[in-house]
C-alpha cells in the first residue's frame, strides 16, 4: 500500500502541510523538525504521487522531445544534454523519434501531447503555415532546434550559413580550386524542412563565389559515393569535398582509402558537426564544430522557463568553430 504524506504526518506527529514543506525543501519548519520527516520518509521507502502533484500545480513536470532519429552521434549527445538539464531542473523527458517523415512527426506530437506534457523541444521536418497552425491549436510551449519554422516559437541553433561559409573560406586559403558538395537531404527541399541543410548549402555557394573557385559539383542523391566513382582526382588540381555532415565525410574518406587516392594531396574532405567519434578516425576529420550540448541545454533552460514564469529565455545564435584536423 503506498505510503502518503498523511501517513508521514501521523507518525511524526506533525500536520501534512509541515511534511510537504519537508520533503520539498521549503521554509517555514526548524532543521530539527525536517531531519526527522525525511528520516521516517526514507524508513517507510515515501514515492511522490506524481499524479496527485501535477493536479495540484497544473504541470506534470516532463518534457516532450521530437528527434529524427539517434543514428547521427551529434543527435545521441544532443539527447543525453538534454536528459540531464531537465532532470536538473526537476523535470523528466519522453523521447519520440519521427525518422524523417512528416507524418510520423504529427504522431509524435499527439503522443506527447496526450501525455501532457508541459512542453516540447521539437526538430522538426515539418514546415509551412498549415503546421504552424497546427502547433498553435495546441496551447502548449514549444521550442525548436536547427530547423526553423517561424517567430512563433523560440529557437535554438547556431550561424550555420556562415559557419559554412567560413569552412569555405579556410578550403581555398589552402589551396583548392575544385570543389564537390555532398548533401542528400537537399533532394527533399520543397517536401521537407531542411533549413538547416539549406542555410548550410547557401553559406558554402557564398564562399565559393567570393573565393572565385570554379563551380562546384554539387550531389544530392543517395548514393553520392557512386557519383565520385568517375570523377578525375589528381593533386595537380586537388578536389575538396566539402559534406554537409561528417557521416557523409566518414563515407567519403573511406571511399577515398579503397581508391588509393590520396588524403589531402589529391582530394581534401571537410564536414560539419565534429561528432565524438573522430577522435578514432585517421586522418583527423577537418570539420566545423558547434556546442551541441549547450544547444540542449538552452532549449531545456527556455523551455523551463515559458511553463513556469509564462516567459521563453530568448537565445542569441550559438558560436562555431572550425577544426583543423589532416584531411585539408
């Protein structure tokens, strides 16, 4: 039968009022009188109703959060960011995952709402006024990550079109002329929400332009690998393949490997995340890295903030910096 605050109340011959400003570390009661509630709550093995708390303070105390998937390793360190700034600030999460399809991402969000939760850190692939709307009719806080959708909810990202841009730049201070551009999602353009792979795309045809380096092969298919198959990669025109996340890098450098072509005298390789596992990758992976932990944690911290005080904390643009690792 579980143990209730009346029932702590009763054996330490205190009201139910003085428990609850025990057990939830409020003033209002002598450290002699707390010591001794928390001790018969610890002896008689207390667990909160957490039903009967969220009916009394209106919130359940969880979080709702809608990822693509945790394949990438930036998404797996995005979570486990997340996970621990909600439980710090007494909060617990449900993780849904939508693997990129709009309407499994709808599912999710009814999910998470039917839950009640108190809000929700969305990455979305959903865009458009009919999803803003649709969001809105459900009165509930809502921040988003990396894919924009609109002034409506609050959003955490970083500067990615000229963090792109940047990369660029450090390429052909290098040395390169001769460009490819590896980013299958932006096949999806007009059909998915890809701001964050586009915004990246736009910085990195900016920095071709104002570098004056020819024009770029671009690849946006599935199987970009094959499209490497017949290009000429030779050192006297040394190629950098610039790909919009380091997985697609990793593919490319192994590529590279079973070709024999050399890394970077005949072909450079640049990506875009500075996941945790390139420390075991050879050459070191020269990349853009970004604080994804801190991305987290601020969603959490705004998010937190809206359901208790009615307020976003509004998030300037996160930094970047570029990682000069042996593949440029």
């Amino acid at each position: 039968m579980r143990v209730t605050i009346k029932d702590i109340a009763a054996i330490c011959g205190v009201s139910a009022g003085t428990v609850d400003r025990a057990l939830n570390n409020r003033s209002g009661i002598s450290k002699k009188t707390r010591n001794k509630v928390l001790k018969v709550a610890e002896e008689m093995n207390y667990q909160p109703d957490y039903t009967a708390r969220s009916l009394v303070m209106g919130r359940t105390m969880t979080l709702g959060i809608v990822l693509f998937d945790l394949y990438n390793r930036s998404f797996a360190q995005l979570m486990n960011a997340i996970e621990r700034k909600a439980r710090e600030l007494g909060y617990f999460v449900y993780i849904t995952l939508t693997d990129k399809n709009p309407e499994n991402e709808r599912v999710c969000i009814e999910y998470l709402i039917n839950r009640k939760v108190d809000g929700i850190i969305l990455f979305t692939v959903n865009e458009g006024e009919k999803f803003n709307a649709y969001l809105s009719k459900f009165h509930t806080p809502i921040v988003t990550i990396f894919n924009y959708i609109s002034r409506d909810w609050e959003y955490v990202g970083i500067h990615e079109r000229q963090a792109m841009k940047e990369a660029v730049d450090y390429i052909i201070s290098n040395g390169y002329k001769r460009f490819i551009y590896i980013s299958p999602p932006l096949a999806y353009e007009g059909k998915s929400n890809i701001y964050t792979q586009k915004e990246r795309f736009i910085g990195f045809m900016e920095g071709i332009r104002e570098g004056s380096a020819s024009e770029p092969l671009v690849i946006k298919v599935p199987n970009y690998l094959e499209k490497l198959e017949d290009y000429s990669f030779e050192p006297a025109k040394k190629t950098a393949i610039v790909c919009s996340t380091d997985l697609y890098a990793l593919e490319v450098i192994n590529f590279l490997k079973e070709k024999d072509i050399p890394i970077p005298e005949s072909a450079g390789v640049m990506g875009f995340d500075d996941i945790d596992m390139l420390k075991y990758i050879s050459p070191r992976l020269t990349t853009v890295k970004y604080p994804i932990a801190e991305i987290g944690e601020k969603a959490v911290e705004s998010i937190v903030n809206k359901i208790e005080k009615d307020a976003y904390i509004s998030i300037s643009l996160l930094g970047y910096e570029i990682i000069k690792g042996e593949s440029i």
